[in-house]
C-alpha cells in the first residue's frame, strides 16, 4: 500500500473509481513478494505493480471487470518462461492476485499510513470483507496467507538501537543505514558516542541505557542490540526493553555471559518467557571473528527475524521445499 499511496490518495480525492490488486500467493519464480499492489482506475490509471510488467496488462483487464461487477476475485496467472526471462528471472511461475474494488477500510488504512500509525490489515479472500486492526504484531513484517485470509502488517520504519558505541557498533550502524533502517546510537560514554565513529547515525544519545530508552518509542518495528558487554550497562538496558514490544532483542556476549544476566534478571522477577526474547549470544555464526564480521551476523540474525527467515543455506531450504 505504500508504494501507491500517493496515487490513491490524489485518485481518490479526484473521485476515480478504483480497483486495488495484490499479491496473494506465488510459485517459482516470482519478481514480486506477497502483499505487492497495482492500483487500477475506471478511466483507465495504473500505478504500482504485482509481476515487474509479466501480467501487468491482464490484471489491468481483470481489474475492470471487477469494477464494473463490484465483485471480488482471486485471478490466477501462469507466467511463461520466456516471457520470464525478459524480466529477469531464470524459469516461470505462477502468481495469484486478489482483485477488489477500493473500500472504506483502505481509505482508513491509507490515512493510517500518512500519519505513519502501524496498522494489520485482515482480507478474506472469498468475500473480499476487511478489517483493520491497530498495531502489528512482533516477527515478521511479510503479508501472509492461511487459508482464505490474508493479513498484511504495515509497521513503522525499522529502527535500530544500538546500545554501546564500541568498535563494532560501527559497521554495525552503516550496514544498518545501507539496509534502510532508522540508527539510533546510545552510550553515556561521550568519548565513544561521537558524530565522527558514527556519522551516518540519525540520533546519537549520550546517557545511561534505561534513560535513553525511556526517551525513544519502542514497538515491534524496533530492533534493540545491546553491545555494552558490561553489566553496569547490560543490565539496565535489558531491564529497560524486556517489557517493551520490541521486534528484536541481542545481547553480545558469551553463553555464561549471558546466563550470568538471565541469573541475576530473574532474581529480580523477570520471566522465562521474558528471557526467552533475547538473542544472545547475539548474531548468525559466520565464522569471522573480526568487528564487519560480527556485525553482518548480527543484521543477519535481524533479518531473519524480521522477515520470519530460518537462516538456513538457501540449497538447505530449496530441498527441504522441494
């Protein structure tokens, strides 16, 4: 829906009659991902895209039928594979797209998404009925299909927050910005949190970690790496984001390291449960020991988490799928 906000948002004050495509399942190659959207006009406007230009064009036809039926449909495409090949992939595939007419719940999440509000849309996919929920829910922020329901989770942008500007945290927070993330950097040493270790940070923080955090918003879009590695640091920082809805939660340190702080957290009454959110040791295991290494393990943890990746080699997946 992003993608095409701000068509929608001048189609619709111009009046347009408008049907609201969208990815709703995919086999083999796929140039899109689930939730991608095509916003078709009466009059004959397009914007967005389910397939990179494979079936644009039908979808554009279906689009109108529906809006002269007022009837939802799912319309399945096959994609051939030298029509494939001419827009990058290697073989075909088969995409399904939801096909609607534009609805109230659409022009409430589309005011939702410009005040920057995080939001879950529910579809079915039969009646083409829609519910929005305020919020979304922690994991994964990919649209979803489970039978005939469609829920797509439209977060806040992913900001990450780095807890201790130790040498790490510096290719740590460029991969991060390279990757589009929001970079907060927080530590009350201001030696180490300075513009120059971190200058392509968006907010530097000079002060302790339950301070800072008390300070910045923290929902399921946001991803929390603590890097401290010193429990007068540590320990307030997890005290301060284990009852927080974060999407993501890393301590660094080694395995007695970190049983040492679930020990001395759960004297203090926090819960297995509670516990169970931190990822620590922190990061994928790459195998490099050097401060770039660890950090593309620890945005690679994030990644999976973020996207409900398993971290497997991609072989190890295609066969288990196969």
């Amino acid at each position: 829906m992003k993608e095409v906000m701000t068509e929608l948002a001048e189609w619709t004050a111009a009046g347009e009659d408008i049907a609201l495509a969208t990815v709703v399942e995919t086999w083999g190659s796929s140039p899109r991902p689930l939730g991608s959207k095509m916003v078709v006009t009466a009059s004959g406007k397009m914007a967005g895209s389910v397939s990179n230009g494979c079936i644009e064009g039908a979808v554009f036809e279906e689009a109108q039928k529906v809006l002269k039926s007022r009837e939802p449909k799912v319309a399945a495409f096959g994609v051939a594979d030298d029509v494939a090949f001419e827009v990058g992939l290697a073989c075909g595939g088969h995409i399904e797209v939801f096909i609607q007419p534009l609805m109230p719940v659409h022009q409430q999440l589309l005011a939702v998404l410009q005040r920057n509000e995080p939001a879950t849309l529910f579809t079915n996919l039969v009646s083409g009925e829609a519910e929005l929920v305020e919020g979304s829910p922690p994991g994964t922020e990919l649209a979803q299909r489970d039978g005939y329901v469609f829920t797509e989770p439209f977060k806040h942008p992913a900001h990450l927050i780095i807890i201790g500007a130790i040498h790490i945290a510096i290719p740590l927070h460029r991969l991060a910005k390279l990757m589009g993330y929001r970079v907060t950097v927080v530590d009350a040493r201001a030696k180490f949190a300075t513009r120059e270790r971190f200058p392509e940070a968006d907010e530097l923080i000079v002060a302790w970690p339950d301070e800072a955090m008390a300070r910045l918003a923290v929902d399921s879009s946001s991803y929390i790496v603590i890097l401290t590695h010193d429990p007068k640091f540590d320990l307030p920082a997890l005290r301060s984001v284990l009852t927080k809805d974060a999407g993501y939660i890393g301590a660094i340190g080694s395995r007695k390291t970190n049983q040492n702080r679930f020990d001395a957290l759960r004297s203090e009454g926090f819960t297995e449960e509670q516990l169970s959110r931190v990822h620590g040791p922190i990061g994928l295991d790459l195998g490099g020991r050097g401060a770039e290494e660890t950090a593309l393990g620890i945005l690679a943890e994030i990644t999976a988490v973020r996207f409900g990746g398993s971290g497997s080699p991609m072989r190890e997946v295609r066969a288990a799928r196969a």
